[in-house]
C-alpha cells in the first residue's frame, strides 16, 4: 500500500511538472489502492504513452494498439491492460465530444474496470457503452 500511495504522489507531481493534465490519472479519495484513469477526446497521444509508462513502474501493463485524431481530437482507440491477477481489453472507434473512457484498478482486490462510468456496478448514469468489472 505504501509503494501505491509513493507511486500517487510522484505520478501526480510528474503529471503536473510534464504539463500533461493531472485529471487523467487520479487516486480515488479516501480508497487505497485504487487508480482511476480517465480518457477523453483531449487525451494526447503524449498523456497516454505517459499513463504507460507511470503504470508500467506499479507492475500494469497498458498497451495502447490503435488511436486516430480529428482536428487534434481522439476519435477512435484500442488498448490493452494487464497486471497481477487482472486483464481487459478495450476498443472504441467512435469517441463523441464528451465521453469519457474510465478504468478503475484495485490492486488490493485484483480488479480493473473499464466502461463510461467510474462505477463497477454502472449506478447512476451508466450509459450502453459501460461494462461491467472485470
């Protein structure tokens, strides 16, 4: 838990001197072991080779296999995610204005979830795109 909250607190101290947005990847408040990471139409190539490299030092692995921009904005992704216990895959070749691609991992409960909610069980505003953990 202690390497987690380290990893946190250097990962949101690199963020914001490398000038990428610190919203992409986040802890969630008052939840240890737990990284939420956001991905929107803004997200740079630059944010997510990032977001790679950050996790790749906590042990996930994040491949990223397929992106496409339009006028600058991400249309289309597919990406790969894998540490201890854990593993998903995700594709979107139609990214609107707006939406926002989470993933969620636990490492204390071995858990990753990915979807357009930042909730595992899809309370809420769960729309058709979210899934369910996994």
């Amino acid at each position: 838990m202690k390497n987690v909250s380290a990893f946190l607190t250097i990962l949101f101290i690199t963020i914001t001197v490398s000038g990428l947005r610190a919203n992409n990847l986040t802890s969630m408040p008052g939840e240890k072991g737990k990284i939420e990471i956001v991905i929107t139409p803004q997200t740079t190539k630059a944010e997510l080779e990032k977001i790679a490299e950050q996790l790749a030092d906590e042990g996930i692995k994040f491949k990223v296999s397929q992106t496409n921009y339009n006028d600058g904005l991400l249309t289309d992704i597919a990406f790969e995610i894998k540490a201890e216990g854990m593993n998903g895959n995700y594709a979107n070749n139609d990214i609107q204005k707006g939406d926002k691609i989470y993933l969620v991992i636990d490492k204390s409960k071995n858990s990753l979830h990915i979807g357009s909610s930042p909730n595992p069980k899809c309370a809420g505003a769960c729309t058709s795109k979210c899934t369910k953990a996994i």
